[in-house]
C-alpha cells in the first residue's frame, strides 16, 4: 500500500490540486493524506480534480474558520473502508485492500499547536486504538511536535514548554504500540519562509505487524513546492539488491530430523567438475533444499504451538469432568513435551534474528523480540543512496556509488612524508616476526573454530 500525506496549507488552489494529482500519478498512491486543507465547504468536483480519476472515495474534516481542515482520498477498486470516524483533529478509517481478508487501521492527523490540544488528541487516539481490536495500524500526517531536540534546527528546544511536549509526544507513540520509521530523502519535513528554521513535524508511525504484513517499508520526504511543509511517501520497497546471505539456525541442530536431512541430501547431490566448484555447487543446493525445509518445518512453530496449547486444554477440561484414560495421560505427557520443544525453537530462532544476549534479558518475549527485529531490518535497510547529488535506488548504481566512495577514501596520496632516518624503533625479534607472517595451520583453525560457542564467530586473539 502506498500512502501519500501532506500538509498542504490549503488546498483551494488549482495549483496546489494539480500538484497534488501529479503526486498521486507519479507514485501510484493508493490512499492520500491532506493536512490543512482551509475547507469549510467541499465538493465532489474539488476531490475530483485532486484525485483525477472518478473512481475514487473521500472522506472529510471541514476547517474551523480557516483554520484546520483534514482530506482523505483513496482508491474505490484497491481499499474497501468498512469503518469511518470523523473529528476535528483525525480521520480514522477501517477497511480491507483488495484481495485480502486482514483489516487495517489508518489514521489521518493533523495536532494543535498548543500543548494542552496535544494532549487531549494523545489520549484522544489511545483510547480509540484500545477500543479497537486491531493489530494492522499506520497514523500519518502532521503530528506538530517532534521526538528529540535533534529533530529541530535553528529553534531553541530547551523551554519546559518544549521538552514537555517531546516527552508527551514519546509516551503517545508508547502507549500507541507504534514505531517510527526512519527517513529517506531529507531529515525535516517543515521549513520556515527564512530559510534559517526547520523540524520534524511530518511522519508516519506503523505498528510491529503493519510492517510485518508490508516489509521493507520506506518513509520518504520528497521535493517540498507548493507549502512549507514537504510531502511524506510511505511505501514498500521491492528493490532485488542480489543474494542475501544464508544463515544457519541454532533451533535446526535440535531437531533430530536436521542431521540426517542434511547427509542425506547431501549424498544424493551429484555434481561433476573440478573440486571447488563441485563444492561451490553443492552447497548452493544444499541452501535451498535447507530454505524448503525450514519452511516446511519450522515457520509454522507458532501455529503447532498453539495446536499443541489448545489439544492440552482439551484434555485438562475433560479431566475436570472425568478420569483420564491411560492413553490420555500419555498423550497429555508427550504434548507437554512438544510444547516446550516448540517454545525452545522459537525463543532460539527470535534470538539468533534479534542478536540479544539471552542472560542479559532473560526468557523470550516475543513482542519484545518482535521489536528488535523489526527495528534491525529498518535500521539495516538501504532504500537508496545520494550519489553525486542525485537520489538513486537502482542497485547497480547504488553499489557503483559505494565503491567509488571507498576507493577515493583509500586512495594512495602523493603528498610528501617526514623521514625518520637514524632514528631507532623497537623491532620484533626474527622469530616472532616470522611467526606472523607464517601460514595457518589446520590445527589452528580447527582449535579456533571448536572453541567457539554455537552462535558465536571466532573473537580477537588474547
């Protein structure tokens, strides 16, 4: 889903409404956000010019004297709205995408100024959301304040009044269960006329499972024309940058079905060639028949787990009814077995994602790890690359970029260098010296790799 949000500082203009088509057409957005539309009246005709095409729907919040004013438009054969809640500060819209049964939450938001309307809106949302049995949840628009000092430039951040609406605005997006995603294109949003003032006003907040259901998602700023305010694209980048490397699982060597899988495999591979590619070849096999199986066998752990959790209870209700058979009992004993088997491979498997140590923070939490996998993936993840000036997503460019970059940085310079002659160092005796410079031995890499732990990479020599 790609979602377009602006604050438009008044939408009446034809300038503004075709700036605002051209958006949607370029981007191919599929719902779009408008902040500050200055619309006391509103017409079919004015949304149609905006959108510029006919099947579309709306959704509205007239200004309050000028002042305000909130827009919402979206595509009629792509999101089917089921639920709508309409106030002065919010849109709420409920509904499916085309083709999809889960149901998402969108919020259009445009806060106050002031502290004390900030406020009021904050738990505003926190009630709605909790009113909500919904998981899928993505608030966007302009949120008026902003979540450190560093989100600021050429404003003084340290009044009460200041620091005050930052720690509201974290403990909103807390209580929210949202999580804010990093920017692409330029770090703020709203620029005063001067020149001199700028900050984070604008931004899109998306819950764990939004960006699990839409992975690899991008909050760009683009190209700020018609207000002071820059438009926010949310969308998900699909871009192929080549083969991601292959990780081997710590939870598979607890399955007593992963050895014999592998030898099995293995032997039946029947590549001819010179030895490294026969290697090269079997292993790049073996990684796929590996992806399939981990599929197969592991990706559903959550729902055999609570297969295993719901067959248990079953047994439990019965028995406070009557005695268990003998074969219940059994049965009973070995689903309590494959629980904690499950339980184990998953802890094992967010683990290893979430790279924590484990004795620090103790048994797994799930939406804890969740989190921390999530915000690797964002933090990690490379949606484009400012080369030479030009914003560039192509991936060849982007790597040719990378490596010109790092090849200037490392360049061998010709500016001259003192000379140090007759002055004495310290030398490292022969035989130490050549010590370093000897080839590895078989034995030290073995006895390097052996003292490793399961999950760990050999450390720096002590």
């Amino acid at each position: 889903m790609i979602i377009l949000s602006l604050n438009s500082r008044g939408i009446g203009s034809r300038i503004k409404q075709n700036t605002v088509n051209g958006l949607i057409w370029k981007h191919k957005v599929d719902l779009v956000c408008i902040q500050e539309t200055k619309l006391q009246e509103l017409d079919v005709g004015t949304c149609r010019r905006i959108w510029g095409d006919p099947e579309f729907e709306w959704e509205w919040s007239p200004a309050d004297n000028r002042s305000g004013g909130l827009l919402c438009l979206w595509k009629k054969d792509n999101l089917q709205i089921v639920e709508r809640v309409v106030e002065h500060n919010f849109i709420f819209l409920c509904g499916r995408k085309s083709g999809c049964n889960d149901v998402f939450a969108i919020l259009n938001i445009y806060a106050p100024c002031d502290r004390e309307g900030k406020q009021a809106l904050w738990e505003r949302l926190v009630v709605l959301k909790e009113s909500k049995n919904l998981t899928l949840w993505c608030a966007i628009g302009d949120f008026n304040a902003v979540l450190s000092p560093s989100e600021r430039r050429g404003i003084s951040g340290g009044s009460h009044t200041q620091r005050g609406e930052t720690d509201d605005f974290n403990q909103f997006i807390d209580k929210m269960e949202l999580h804010d995603l990093p920017l692409v294109g330029k770090k703020f949003t709203w620029i005063r006329p001067n020149g001199q003032q700028m900050s984070r006003l604008d931004r899109a907040l998306v819950s764990h499972e939004w960006l699990d259901y839409f992975p690899g998602l991008v909050q760009e700023v683009l190209h700020r024309d018609v207000s002071d305010h820059s438009p926010i694209l949310l969308r998900a980048s699909t871009v192929d940058w080549g083969p991601k490397p292959f990780r081997v699982m710590n939870c598979w060597f607890d399955d007593v079905r992963f050895k014999p899988f592998v030898r099995d495999t293995r032997q039946k591979l029947q590549v001819e060639g010179w030895a490294a590619y026969v290697l090269k070849e079997k292993l790049k096999i073996l990684k796929g028949e590996l992806k399939t199986w981990n599929r197969d066998v592991f990706e559903d752990l959550n729902r055999k787990k609570k297969e295993v959790i719901e067959k248990i209870n079953e047994l439990e209700k019965k028995a406070e009814e009557t005695d268990l058979q003998l074969e219940e009992l059994d049965q009973r004993k070995l689903l309590e077995v494959e629980f904690w088997q499950n339980a184990r491979r998953l802890e094992s498997l967010f683990h290893k994602k979430a790279r924590i140590s484990w004795v620090k923070f103790g048994d797994a939490n799930t939406s804890f790890f969740h989190s921390l996998v999530n915000f690797r993936r964002r933090m990690n993840a490379v949606a484009g690359l400012n080369v030479n000036g030009v914003w560039c997503e192509e991936p060849q460019t982007v790597k040719a970029g990378v490596k010109e970059f790092f090849a200037q940085k490392y360049r061998r310079t010709t500016l001259a260098t003192p000379s140090l002659d007759g002055v004495p160092f310290k030398a490292l005796p022969v035989q130490i010296s050549q010590s370093l410079e000897s080839p590895f031995a078989m034995d030290e890499l073995k006895e390097a790799v052996w003292s490793c732990a399961n999950d760990k990479s050999p450390g720096p020599d002590v």
